[in-house]
C-alpha cells in the first residue's frame, strides 16, 4: 500500500461541517493529517435547506482541511442524516448453479442487489445502503464470507437502508458544487459505528447513540452486524429552545447557557449563583440560577432518551444489548447526560470517542467528531479492495451469530 494514498471524509451536519483527510499509513491505519471544521449554515435537521448557503460552509471547510493537510480534495466520501430516513431487514438470493463452482464476488453482489430491491418503492425513495449481516449457503447458516466456497443456492440476509431521493441529490449538488466528487454518501450512524465500537461490543450487541445538534442517531448492532438504524427529529438545539422558550431568551443566550452551564442532573449542580441572560426586545437582563436551567435540560434529555429507549423495546431488541448503549455525538459532551441515559435505558452506558486515528489532532477525539472519524475508517475498508487515488499533493498549501436473534425476535413479533 502506497504511503501516500489518503482518504477525505466530509461529514455534513446540523451545526458544523467538518472535513477530514487521512492518511493510510504502511500498516494499514489512517492518520488524520488535516482537519477543517466550519459551522453549518442552510441546514436544518440534517437536511439541506439553502443550497448556496450549505456549499458555502461546505467549500470553506473543504478549504481548511485542505490549507492544513497540503493536499487538494477531489472525492470523498459524504454524510447523511435526517428523519427522512428509513430501514428494514431483508433477504436475498442468488443461484449458483453447479457445487463445483466457488462463490464469486458477483454472486455476493447479485445477492444483495436483489435483497435491495423493492418494486413498490416510492418515486422519492431510494436505496442508500444494502448491508450484508449473514449469508446461508444452501442449509449451512451463519456464514459471514461465503467467497470462495461451493454451494448450489447463496442467500443474503441484509441490512437496507432507504433515504429521500431529493435530500440525497441536494447533499450531493452541494459537494460536486465544490469539485467534490461524492464517492459514497453513507449514513451518519453507520460511519460513527466504525469510529467508536469495538469487536466485542459488535458481537455482544450494543446500541449507538448519535446525539447531535438537529438529530438523534440510532444504530443496533447483533451478532457483528446492522439489525435497525433510525434517525429521530430531535437534538441538541431542542434543548437550547427548550431554554429560551422557558426563560424568554434569545436562541444565542440559550445555546451559551447550554453549553456553559448546563447539566443534565439537576439534583448534582450545587452551584447557585445567579446567571445573567438577555431578555427580548431591549438591552435588559434577566437572573436565572443554573438550577433552574439544568430543569430544563434534564426534562428535555430525558424526554429525548425515553423517545429512543420506547423505540428499542417496541423493536423487542433491549435484553439483547448485553454491551448496552454507547452515546456519542455532540450533545455526548452535557455534563450528567451518561447517568440519566443509564437511568432510562436501565442497562451499561458510555462515552464514544473516536481514539483510533487522530494523530496530533487531539481535539478530534471528542465524541462530535465520531462522524467525522468514521467516514475515513469506512472509506479505507472500501478502498481495501479497491484502491483510489482521491486526493494529490497541494503545491500551494501550507502546510455475528444471529440465527438466535432471528428465531427469538420472530416469536416476540406481534
């Protein structure tokens, strides 16, 4: 592997935008060798909203990590979230024909391909991802690489991820806007999931959290592979609302007092002293306690976490979660947020930060950057198989088992 060969990632959200580029180094790892991080104008909830603004905050991101790394970005791999996605687990098939014939990497595809495919999918629907979690070879189950061996009848129980054909098209616009070509747009949890997980929490089963500013992520992982991803319409900044609907407050002062002085565990914060905001329509200010704002962001948290923990159950996946739940995102850094998250969830909870590959970066290793992180990780197992020369020097620059699962969920299915 070339030392050279690097890899971009542009993760697009609510509040920021942040570019990675990362380096594949002669053992095979990724070390980030430039960051560019900008905030997100023109989208709301993961989605695109003003496209002129969007490429902006996009290309002036693109231009840091550029600036910073000295080399020039052509393709990346890309970010999505928003509430308008959709997924469910489906099986696929291929015929193989003859058991003197090894499975191929088109009979893998074809497979999948066909686990894909819906005939009624909505005009504005489209596939974004087709998963493998397991294949079957003809009655020889939990198989997790049939490449290679012989069989008569290959099938594929996948992973399909479903996205709004227009929210895709306009992420993409934004980034080709910016002679970014989009190698894989990918969902934002998938991506944070590589970033943040280990081996056994794959395998055990864990559920991960990705909190950010306009969306809550969620990705269940069983027996090493996807089993349910669901992104949720609330986030960080309805906490800030929360605050400045309650105390009367511009969004800035509200956003300010989160961050500052927020703690989701009302009952920790022992600090009184009165807090200054202020008011609307005038240069006045009002005098809140901190007690009074960490109300407001416990009830909010909770009420958000609760949101996610009904879903978990109704999935009937909870008593699965032997690893329990990892929370990551922005909005992972609150103060208080992993001890009301193991209050709701009633099983283990921790803080995921991306540890891997931040090199000299140490900033990066906050849980908001697990996106981020994630995309390069992704993008270098792609790029395993099949290597790209993405990006080129700058001369201007500066610088699992799930055969179980399947059988005990399928009796819990009302």
């Amino acid at each position: 592997m070339a030392a050279d060969q690097v890899i971009a990632g542009i993760d697009i959200g609510t509040t920021k935008i942040c570019v990675l580029v990362g380096k594949i180094t002669q053992n095979g790892r990724i070390q980030i060798v430039g960051p560019g991080v900008v905030p997100a104008y023109g989208l709301s909830k993961g989605v695109v909203t003003d496209i002129q603004q969007a490429t902006d905050s996009i290309r002036e991101a693109i231009r840091k990590a550029e600036h910073v790394s000295g080399y020039t970005i052509h393709e990346a791999y890309v970010s999505i979230g928003g509430a308008h996605i959709g997924s469910e687990n489906r099986d696929g098939q291929a015929a193989i024909g003859r058991a003197d014939r090894p499975i191929t990497r088109e009979d893998l595809e074809r497979a999948l391909e066909l686990a894909g495919t819906f005939p009624s999918m909505p005009h504005n629907r489209t596939l974004l991802h087709s998963i493998p979690r397991e294949y079957t070879l003809d009655e020889q189950r939990n198989i997790k690489n049939p490449l290679g061996m012989l069989g008569y009848r290959l099938e594929v129980e996948a992973h399909i991820v479903t996205c709004s054909n227009t929210a895709k098209q306009n992420i993409k616009k934004c980034v080709e806007e910016c002679q970014v070509h989009p190698l894989e747009i990918v969902l934002q949890p998938l991506a944070s999931c590589e970033s943040v997980l280990t081996d056994d929490e794959r395998k055990q089963g864990v559920a991960l959290l990705d909190i950010g500013g306009g969306t809550t992520d969620l990705a269940i992982v069983l027996g090493g592979g996807f089993w349910e991803t669901k992104v949720f319409p609330v986030g960080g900044n309805h906490i800030s609302n929360d605050i400045a609907w309650a105390l009367h407050v511009p969004f800035p002062a509200a956003e300010d007092a989160k961050v500052r002085y927020g703690h989701a565990v009302a009952d920790e914060v022992v600090d009184e002293a009165a807090i200054e905001l202020p008011v609307f329509g005038g240069d006045g200010r009002q005098r809140f306690t901190r007690r009074q704002i960490c109300q407001l962001v416990e009830e909010r948290v909770e009420e958000m976490l609760g949101m996610v923990n009904r879903h978990i159950r109704d999935v009937g996946v909870d008593r699965f979660l032997a690893a329990g739940v990892v929370l990551t995102g922005g909005c992972a850094d609150l103060s208080g947020i992993r001890t009301v998250a193991e209050r709701v969830f009633d099983m283990p909870v921790r803080l995921g930060s991306p540890q891997s590959m931040v090199g000299r970066f140490e900033s990066l290793s906050s849980p908001k950057f697990a996106t981020a992180v994630g995309l390069l990780e992704w993008g270098r197992k792609k790029q395993q198989s099949t290597p790209s020369g993405n990006l080129e020097p700058d001369p201007d620059a500066d610088g699992g088992i799930l055969a179980w699962l399947r059988s005990t969920l399928g009796r819990l299915a009302p």
